[in-house]
C-alpha cells in the first residue's frame, strides 16, 4: 500500500503545465509544520517542504482556486521521479502524486473574486502520459 495523507499550506503560486493533448498538471509545494520537545526539553519548530503534482481537472480547480498560503488537506501516493542532468548525473527526489485535495481556507474564491462551493476534489483522470 502506498498512500499519503498531508495537510500544510502552499509556498508558492501553483505553476501550470499543458501537455499536447490539452491534459493539465499542477505543481505545488506544502509547507508542514510539527512541533516536538528536544532533547534540552524545548519546543523545536519543524517545516518540511513536499512537492505535489496533480493531474487532469484537479490541477484545473488548483489553477483556479488554490494560491499561496492555501491551507490543504491531500491524499495520493509517493513517487520517485528519476531523470539525468545536462552533465549527465543520475538525479532523483520524492514526491506526492495527488489523488484527491480539500482545500480548508473556507469557501475559495476564483481570480474573479467570487465565492464558489467547491472545497474538495477527487482525481478521475489519466495521467496525459
């Protein structure tokens, strides 16, 4: 099984690709925090920083709707995403493949300034390849 739950805040403007067939892909990064007691018995403040990827009519609702400082609730899967570089170094990272997202900032508002009901989304798509 492979399944991923996270809750955070976006970092960034979502960025938008078109495939050829006209398919989206949305990329964000999460921001989640966790506070635990050290080891001196202090509170250490931790943020980890997780990128996602989502595909087909979610990553349009996440074009439209999401912005910085989103707070999300996501569920998908851990994808390792391997590639070389120009020098030709084997390169890899972790990240989410999202599945299904609730956006948690109220009723979201469209670049048009408009309130709409839509707060959650499940992805029923392909990926576009």
């Amino acid at each position: 099984m492979n399944k991923v739950i996270l809750l955070g805040n976006l970092t960034k403007e979502v960025e938008v690709k078109v495939f050829e067939n006209g398919g989206k892909l949305a990329n964000i990064t999460l921001a989640n925090n966790r506070s635990f007691k050290g080891k001196d018995g202090n509170v250490v403040e931790e943020t980890t920083f997780v990128d996602v990827k989502i595909f087909g009519k979610s990553a349009e609702i996440a074009e439209k709707y999401l912005r910085k400082g989103s707070r999300v609730l996501l569920e998908g899967s851990l994808v390792q995403e391997n590639w070389t570089d120009s020098n030709g170094n084997k390169k890899s990272k972790l990240l989410v493949r999202c599945e299904s997202f609730k956006m948690l900032d109220g009723k979201p508002v469209s670049n048009d300034g408009k309130s709409t009901p839509i707060t959650e989304v499940e992805e029923g798509g392909e990926i576009p390849f």
